[in-house]
C-alpha cells in the first residue's frame, strides 16, 4: 500500500499586486506591470476588486520589479484565484487580460517649456518607456507606429496657447511662436493655423484608424476647435496677419469634432480663454476644496470606462489648467462622462470612441497642484505616490494593453 505522505500537492503561485489603501506605491505599480508585459509576461487587470488590482503568475522578474520600486504585492496560490473567478461571475467584477505592453508616443516640443507635463512626470516616475515626438514626426507619418498618443499644453488652433496679451515679449514665447513657423515653412504651409489644422487631422486618422487618444489640459479644446474650423479663420492679426472672420463662430462644423458641439470661440488676442467649453473661472471661484466625483461601471458591460476609473477613491481634488473641465452642454451624446464635479455642469473626465479608435479628455494640468503656474517647479511624485489623479493617467497607458475582444463587449 502506497502511503498517502508520499504525495505533496504543489499548486502555482500568482502576484497580487493590490490597488487599494495597502498598496505601497500606486503610481509604480503600474510600471511593474508595464514592465512585466514588455518582457512577454501577461497579466490580468481585475476590474472593481480592491482598487483595481492586477493578477501575475509567480516570477522573478516581476518580484524583483516590485522589490526594486518599492510596489506591494501577495503570493496566492491557483486555487485561490479559481475561487476568487467563480466568487466573481455575478458580481460587479471582471478578469481583463492585459497582452502586451502598448507603444507610448508623447506630443511635446522638443525644446524647453516653462511648465512641466503630468503624463510624462507620471512615465518617468512609474519607469514607463515612451517616445517623445512633435509635428515633424507626425507629418512624416510615424504616428502608425504608435498605440497610444498624449496631447497636453498644446494649442492646436494656431494662437500660441494665447499666451500674447502676457507674455508676447517673454524670451520662452518668442522662441515658441519662431520655432513653430520654421516647422510650418519647412514643410510648405502658408503660417501656423495650416500646420495646426494638419496637425489636428493626422491626430484624428490616429484614433480613426485604430489608436488610443489620451489629452489634457488645453489640447481636448483645441483640438476639437481645429478640427470644427477647417477653412475657417478664427485667428487675428498677431497669429496669421489677418483678422479673423466675423462670422465664424456661426461656420464652425462640429461634425468634425471628438467629443464637443455647439461651442464658440473668442478671437481676441489678449483673452486667455479659447472657446466657452472651459470651466476654468467657476472652477476657480469654487476653490481648492472641491471635489470631482468618479462615475461608477459595470466591469462586465462596460469594461472600457471601468477600466479608466479604476481607484482607491472615487472622490478627487479638483485641479485647474489653462482649460480645466468641460460644459456638459456642449458635449456631444455619444460621449461618456468618466467624472464631473457634483450640483455644477463641470464635466472633468471624460470618453469616446471613433472608428476603430479611443479618445480620453482630462481637464487640468497637474493633479497635485491646484494651481500650477508658469515657471513653478514640476510636481515630485515621490511625495504623491497614492494621487488618486494620477492613477486616472496611468489607467489610460495601460488600456491598449487588453484585449481588444473583451473590451468589445
């Protein structure tokens, strides 16, 4: 007779790595499992269950990868995760498999800016490998290479972030305003808003054809305003040598637009304000002490905007930028709102799809800093590793590593 003591049942070992108030450091987690993936190692990302916690079998690679940043994880055994997977069929949580580690393209000048960038603060400080890119990338076609694409302080109407009526005789501005007109007459076009209507469109045969679109600050605005005002002239003299069109808010054709409609846009050069989607005065006045409030989603039926709102709270301070939330009004109905601050028409975060594509919107510029001026030193994330307004971008990098079938439910 065999002894029973001769057989030891092995099971695998997995990592939890959690994302709820006992995770270590939120913001690196991600970049543990961004890592993971690049090195062929798949994940599963599991929707509504602690914060949004990620799932990996057992390896060293992602061991080390936590113990060097400093990111908590659990060894469970197979059979618990069975357990956990049955437990959660008919509950508001959901396994996405996460495949591989997305190509990131970051839009931003090349030279130095007096402001700093929250995404790319976000992928440095997470170790999440990215490429920076501008205009000249983008009209030699290399957005194709890409899966996913951020957009921040840019302008995308041709006004120069309408910094004039300020800072038209600062050194950065002067730079700024020289080096886009070279861009522009190098590749044939008549002054910046041809550049930047160009720019606007390749931006949106990028989500057309299939990629993932994520902008902040002034870059949801003015690109939708770029896109509405093909022909139209809505910039004066300092911009492209002519007024503008007095009739052109009423030949704006929002049928081009990503997410806004029905919107108008101030021409004056010294107005720091591009269209009246912004929210940015009432936000203001309601002060730091305001809250926007994450929408809550059926991990199951919606996996998509679960996904992007995944978090270890659903309340998050509020945070300004040159255009810091969008009037629910002049959202389009396909679009989905992610976050809006509660008894005010300030939508904060929102999203769409177009084509076979994806496009996020978060308003503000730095989710650490309720108001980030020009020439303020950039965010340090080693104190803010549990922000809450972060994790929304880094929920963005990761999107385009699940798969595309379970996201098409």
């Amino acid at each position: 007779m065999i002894s029973k003591f001769l057989f030891h049942v092995v099971t695998s070992l997995y990592l939890l790595i959690p994302m709820d108030n006992t995770q270590q450091d939120h913001l690196r987690a991600y970049g543990v499992v961004y890592n993971s993936l690049a090195k062929g190692i798949k994940a599963e990302w599991i929707l509504n269950f602690r914060g949004g916690s990620f799932l990996i079998e057992d390896n060293k690679v992602t061991r080390r990868l936590c113990d060097i940043m400093g990111v908590s994880y659990e060894k469970i055994n197979e059979e618990d995760v069975v357990i956990l997977k049955e437990k959660t069929k008919k509950s508001n949580i959901e396994f996405i498999l996460l495949e591989k580690a997305p190509r990131i393209a970051v839009y931003a000048p090349p030279y130095y800016e007096p402001w700093d960038d929250a995404v790319m603060l976000a992928l440095d400080y997470a170790q999440v490998k990215y490429t920076r890119i501008y205009d000249d990338e983008v009209l030699q076609g290399e957005l194709k290479n890409f899966d996913w694409l951020h957009l921040h302080h840019e302008d995308f109407t041709g006004q120069f972030g309408k910094f004039y009526g300020r800072y038209r005789k600062a050194p950065w501005y002067r730079r700024r305003v020289e080096f886009k007109r070279n861009i522009a007459r190098k590749w044939g076009f008549r002054n910046v808003p041809e550049l930047e209507h160009e720019i606007a469109r390749r931006i949106k045969d990028f989500v057309e054809n299939g990629g993932f679109l994520f902008a902040m600050c002034s870059a949801p605005i003015t690109l939708d305003i770029a896109l509405a005002s093909e022909g139209v002239d809505i910039q004066d003299i300092p911009f492209d040598g002519t007024p503008p069109d007095p009739y052109c808010n009423s030949k704006l054709d929002y049928s081009q637009t990503l997410a806004f409609k029905n919107f108008s846009v101030y021409t004056s050069p010294v107005v720091y304000e591009h269209s009246d989607i912004d929210v940015t005065l009432e936000a203001a006045r309601r002060g730091e002490n305001t809250f926007f409030v994450l929408q809550e989603f059926s991990a199951k039926i919606d996996p998509i905007p679960a996904i992007l709102t995944q978090n270890h709270t659903r309340f998050i301070k509020e945070f300004l930028g040159q255009d810091t939330g969008f009037r629910m009004n002049k959202l389009k109905k396909t679009v989905i709102i992610l976050a809006r601050v509660p008894e005010t028409d300030e939508v904060k975060y929102l999203y769409g799809d177009y084509g076979k594509g994806f496009f996020t919107f978060l308003g503000g510029h730095d989710p650490e800093d309720f108001k980030h001026y020009i020439g303020d030193p950039p965010t340090d994330l080693r104190k803010h590793k549990h922000s809450p307004g972060y994790r929304l971008i880094l929920n963005n990098i990761l999107l385009p590593a699940a798969k595309r079938k379970k996201l098409k439910t």
